[in-house]
C-alpha cells in the first residue's frame, strides 16, 4: 500500500510545531517515547471486550496480562483498592462513574463551569446537563477560592445525590475531607474528578483525594503524563447504596457496578494499546525521578505566578498550589482570545478561559489558562519562567503589533528548538 504522505507529512508539521514552540496548555504533556511506542503498537489490532479472564473474544491472553498490569500500578501509584483502565477519556469516565450511581434526573453538585468546573461536571451542553439535575458551587468573587461553608450551604439546601469535587481551572488544592463531611452530612456520595492534578497527588504533593471520596476519576494525560485516556479508581470498594442486587439475589458492590457502567454500559472494546501505553506510564510515574519531575512542574508554577503578578497580572486566587493559574485579563484591556491568537503567532500555546464572575461568552472570555506540566517535561526550570512571562507579557501589551509578534516569535524558536522534547 501507498505510504500516506498527506497524513505523515501533516504528522510532522506538528511534532515541528510542538518541538519550537512553547506549551502552555495546563491540560497537556509530553509523553515518553516509550509511551508513545506502547501507543502506536500492534495491540490497536486487538479486540478485548470485558475484563481481563473475563473476554467476550479469544487470544486475549497478552493483552489480559498488558491490562492487570496496568490495573496493579495504578493501584500502587495511588493506594487504591479498585482501579478500571478502560475508559477511553475522562469524560467517558465521568460518564461511566455517574451511570453507576445516578439515575436520570438525580441531583448533582459540581463546580460551575465559568469558574473553573469542567463540562462532565453538569454543564447544559452536555450528557451530565441534559441527562441530571445539576446546581453548582463557585468561588468566592473577593478571593477566587472555594469557601467550603457556602458549599455546606448549598448542599443542606439542595439536596445533591452526587457532589463532585474537581475541576479544571482552578489553581488551588482542594479540602476532599471538607467536601466528604459535606456530603455525609446530607447523604450524598463524593466523587472526585482530579483529571489535572492527577500526577502531583499521585506523588503526595498535593491533597490525597482516595481516603475521602467513594469514587475517583482521572485523566491520564495531563500531569500524569500518560496517553490520552481516563481512569475510574476507589480507596476502598463498598455496598451499592442502592441495594441493586445481582440475579442471585446478592448486594452489589460499587466495583461491580462501575465495571458495568464502563463495559457494556457505555463503551465495547478497551483500546488495549492505550492501556499498555497506561501501564508504561503509571511504571514512570511510580519512579523518584518523577516524584522530581512533579515537584519541579509546582515549583515553576509558582515562580511563573510571582513572575506575572510582578507585573501586574491579576492571577485568580493570587498564585497556584498545583501545574496552573488562571490569569484574567481584564486590566490588560484585551479578550481572552485576541490574547490567545495573538500567543498562537508568537509560537506560545495558551487557551482562553472563562474566568470567575466573567461577562465576556466562553468564546471570547476574559481570561487566558497557563500550565507548566509540558514546559517541564522539556526541562525548563524556575530561572526559565520569569523569561516566557517577560515574553508573553511583549505579546499582550502590544499584540496587534505584527513585528512584536514575530520578533517574540524567533526568541522562542531559539530558546526550544535544540531542547529534546523529553527531557525531566
Ligand atoms: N475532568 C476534568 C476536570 C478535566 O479537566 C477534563 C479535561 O480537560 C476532563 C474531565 C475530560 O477529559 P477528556 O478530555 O479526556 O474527556
């Protein structure tokens, strides 16, 4: 067969694009080449429906092996008792997660959108929106944190079965034994969604969500630098609260129903290539080196912090315990997206954000989110972050000035392209 050149010369167009600029996306990284082999491999070929001992296909001995092995170091990683590598994303796992605990129309409480929630957590335009009843907490507009009596408040008044504790715009670690006194004290169950600071808290290096919340779920491809994909994972397994029984008439537990929920209830086949490439990377992340790598992506988010808010940017919160900040705009007297368009040409990747009390539409929006999750992975330190903020500060004080953007453009060029993409 004729090699696709259309598609591999396209391939490279981006791995250029990635190699010379700067990634400032919060929620992306750089996997290893050994991540990204795992990814590419022949077990794309292989049909794996239901779990490891348990196919609905034959020749599944390897890949039941590849997905065990998956499940036990993400146990280890963790502490977690059950663990299901299948979900194809975090919002599949989200999917999957409520599907297990929710009935259509059941009550969620999450983090609003526009303040740093994510879409799965009961967004209008999508399937946790449409298919439950959802009402929000945010942050506070003086101080751009979570007050967690007000969260007590709205729980007490409304009622939620579910309160989901994460978010994917917010800078600030999150109190999981707070939201579990929460939820105990009106009956809900906790789930936690840590798709971001999934690779700090597996290190220890930010609060520990598993002995709090009845269920946890994840991406692994932010700060836990794996493949693109999602995971589903529990402290501790434990009787349905739903009294579901099996057809023998026995009590169901959580992991049973959540398997369900994951296979048949929303996906068939597991991408087997994804969970090796899984595997790969929860072996990288139980290593000290990454335990260096996570505490170097904190610390240069905070020097990247200090260094904006030396130069009058309005960080929300005022700084980051995590990878990220949300910077709002507002005083710098441009949009969200002229920043982010005018960032693109620099050759900086950045997204624009909706930032809390924001009266701007998600597709302007006054904020733009930072990250150093990827830069890090390139290895650039403290020391680096006061230079990209000096930077992108050229870009948006003069951003509709062409020669700027492209003279910034060149300093970033010089300052990546020799730097492998895989260094920390
Ligand atoms: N949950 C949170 C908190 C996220 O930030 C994200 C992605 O950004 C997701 C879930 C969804 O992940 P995916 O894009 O893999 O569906």
């Amino acid at each position: 067969m004729q090699r696709d050149e259309q598609i591999f010369d396209l391939i490279l167009e981006e791995q250029d694009r990635q190699i010379h600029g700067l990634e400032l996306i919060a929620s992306e990284n750089f996997v290893s080449d050994q991540v990204l082999e795992a990814a590419g491999s022949v077990l794309t070929n292989k049909y794996a429906e239901g779990y490891p001992g348990k196919r609905y296909y034959g020749g599944c001995e390897v890949v039941d092996v590849i997905e065990q092995i998956a499940i036990d170091r993400a146990k280890e990683l963790f502490g977690a008792e059950y663990v299901n590598v299948q979900p194809h994303s975090g919002s599949q796992a989200n999917t999957a997660a409520f599907a297990a605990i929710l009935k259509p129309g059941d009550k969620i409480l999450g983090f609003d959108l526009s303040h740093g929630g994510h879409l799965t957590h009961g967004s209008p335009v999508n399937f946790s929106g449409k298919l439950y009843n959802p009402v929000f907490y945010g942050v506070e507009k003086e101080t751009g944190r979570l007050n967690y009596d007000k969260i007590q408040e709205i729980a007490e008044r409304e009622k939620p079965q579910v309160i989901i504790a994460g978010a994917s715009a917010y800078s600030r670690d999150m109190d999981f034994k707070r939201f579990r006194e929460i939820a105990d004290s009106v009956g809900a169950l906790l789930l936690a969604d840590i798709a971001h600071p999934a690779g700090l808290i597996a290190k220890g290096l930010m609060n520990d969500p598993i002995p709090h919340c009845h269920i946890v779920t994840t991406t692994t491809h932010k700060t836990l630098r794996g493949p693109r994909g999602g995971m589903i994972m529990m402290g501790k397994d434990f009787e349905n609260p739903f009294g579901i029984k099996t057809p023998k008439g026995e009590i169901r537990m959580m992991s049973s129903l959540l398997d369900g929920a994951v296979f048949p209830g929303n996906q068939g086949g597991p991408l087997e290539h994804i969970i090796a490439a899984k595997a790969v990377a929860f072996g990288e992340a139980l290593t000290d080196e990454f335990f260096r790598y996570a505490m170097q992506v904190q610390k240069n988010a905070k020097a990247m912090a200090e260094a904006f808010v030396k130069r009058g940017y309005d960080i929300i919160s005022g700084g980051t315990d995590n990878h990220m900040m949300l910077i709002d705009l507002r005083n710098k007297n441009l949009s969200g997206k002229e920043a982010e368009n005018a960032l693109v040409k620099a050759e900086i990747t950045v997204n624009k954000n909706m930032v809390p009390f924001d009266d701007k539409s998600p597709f302007v929006t006054s904020g733009i989110r930072v990250g150093t999750a990827a830069i890090t992975t390139r290895g650039l330190l403290e020391a680096d972050m006061e230079t990209i903020v000096a930077l992108i500060d050229r870009v948006i004080v003069d951003h509709t000035n062409e020669d700027v953007l492209e003279q910034v453009a060149d300093e970033v060029n010089d300052m990546m392209s020799e730097r492998p993409i895989f260094v920390f």
